[in-house]
C-alpha cells in the first residue's frame, strides 16, 4: 500500500464536495483504494473531516479538507486560490475530478414551504453547483470528469420532497447542459441519482427509522435500503478511465426503487 503521502506526478486528483461524511466520505476513501488523492470540502465538522483524510490515507492516497459553506458564493473566489494551494502541496497545478455532492435536506409539503426554505435549497443544490463549477472550470485538466450528485426522487415522487427534488431536477438538466459544452475540451459530465441510503442525511431518518427503512426496502427491487458502500464505489468507477465514453447520462443507483 502507498504511503498517504505518496502523489505520482501523472495521478489523477479528484475535488468532492461534502466528503466530511455520507456518500461523499464514502467517495474520496474509495478512490484513494484506486490510488486518487482528494481535496474535499467541509462544512463545519473539522473532527470529521479529520478522520476521513485519516481513512484515505490508509486506504492508499493523500486527502486534503477545505472547509466550505457551498451555498455561499461569495466565498468561492477564496476557496478557489486555496485549492490551487491545496494542489501545489500534491505537485500538481490542475485537477482532474470534480464530484458536486455537498447538499442539505428538506422535507415539507409543497403549500407549507416558505420562501427562505426554497432559497437556501436552491443556493446549495443549484446556485452553488453551477458557480463553484464555473469557479473550478480553468482548473480541470482537459479530458477530466465532473459528476453531479442527484436523487432518484427526480423520477419517483414521494409527497413533502417536491422543493428538493425540484433542485435537483435542475442540475440534471445543467449535466446535459455542460455535458455538450465542455465536450471541446474532452470532459465528461453525469448525474449519478442515489435512491434511498441509510447515512445521517435527513437525520438518520432511512438508517435509524425502523419504519421507514422497511418501507423503502419493500419498494426496492434489492430488498433492502442503499448504503454509501453502494455508491462511493460506483461514482468512483464512473471517474476512472474504464468509463470515458458515459457522458450527459443520469445514473440511477438505487437498487431498482419504485420500478
């Protein structure tokens, strides 16, 4: 196993964001076993965001943590230069792997939603998704890949996640979107649509609701709920080279919800 430290000068680098826990922890550990060193961002959590670069370390690659509110865009232009630091320390000026995870929860009716809710929804699922990629855009190297990270409840509809999901309904389209655009200089774009996974998102409310963790798996053609191990593997596999000519899809990986 390489040394946590260890960065070859043709190593892909990959940025994901919200990889302090959940799907995105789950991400940068699994492409550290495929020897891709992470700058991943963090909320507030330091403690956590710790143990995940102690965890891709062991895994095999070196991992960087830059706190990050992603719903604040008037931040970026700083997380921008500190990610330029972030790569000098890994020998490298550009990066390869962009991976727009970060995001927050809503469960409210539709008639009950309130106007700051739907704001702060669209600044993190949305607004902080385009302008941290346009941010980022003159430092993905050309022929990298940018995964956006969506929801199966863009497909299937389940009453109180209309505001969410709406959101996420728009940065598929944006895949689409940037998708063709970025396809002169050979990068690949795609939504990968978790279904529904037992993490602390929502509150733990699929892992630690018995309830609701029996319904979701009696509606899952699998049989069970989802875990990060279903997905951090398999967005990793989708970066890697094996899968260059996947572009402008949405991926569904739920474990056949709702068929």
């Amino acid at each position: 196993m390489p040394s946590e430290n260890a960065v070859t000068s043709n190593a892909k680098i990959a940025i994901v964001t919200g990889g302090s826990r959940g799907l995105g922890r789950n991400t940068v550990i699994n492409l550290a076993r495929r020897g891709v060193p992470s700058i991943f961002t963090y909320n507030s959590n330091r403690a956590e965001a710790d143990k995940v670069v102690s965890a891709a370390g062991e895994a095999g690659a070196k991992a960087i943590a830059i706190q990050l509110n992603t719903g604040s865009v008037s931040t970026f232009d700083a997380f921008v230069q500190s990610v330029r630091e972030a790569l000098a320390t890994l020998g490298a000026e550009r990066f390869d792997y962009l991976v727009n995870n970060a995001g927050t929860s809503h469960h409210n009716a539709f008639d009950q939603t309130t106007e700051r809710e739907l704001d702060n929804l669209y600044n993190v699922h949305f607004k902080g998704v385009f302008f941290l990629t346009q941010k980022l855009l003159p430092l993905i190297n050309d022929g990298g890949r940018i995964v956006n990270v969506s929801s199966g409840l863009t497909r299937f509809t389940l009453p109180g996640s209309s505001p969410y999901a709406s959101m996420k309904g728009a940065v598929e389209v944006l895949t689409r979107y940037l998708a063709k655009e970025l396809g002169a200089r050979g990068i690949a774009v795609n939504t990968v649509a978790p279904g529904a996974i037992a993490t602390d998102f929502s509150g733990g409310m699929v892992r630690d609701n018995p309830e609701i963790n029996k319904r979701v798996s009696e509606m899952t053609a699998l049989g069970r709920v989802g875990v990060p191990d279903d997905i951090g593997p398999m967005i990793a596999a989708l970066l890697s080279e094996d899968n260059r000519w996947i572009n402008g899809q949405r991926i569904e990986v739920s474990g056949g919800m709702v068929l």
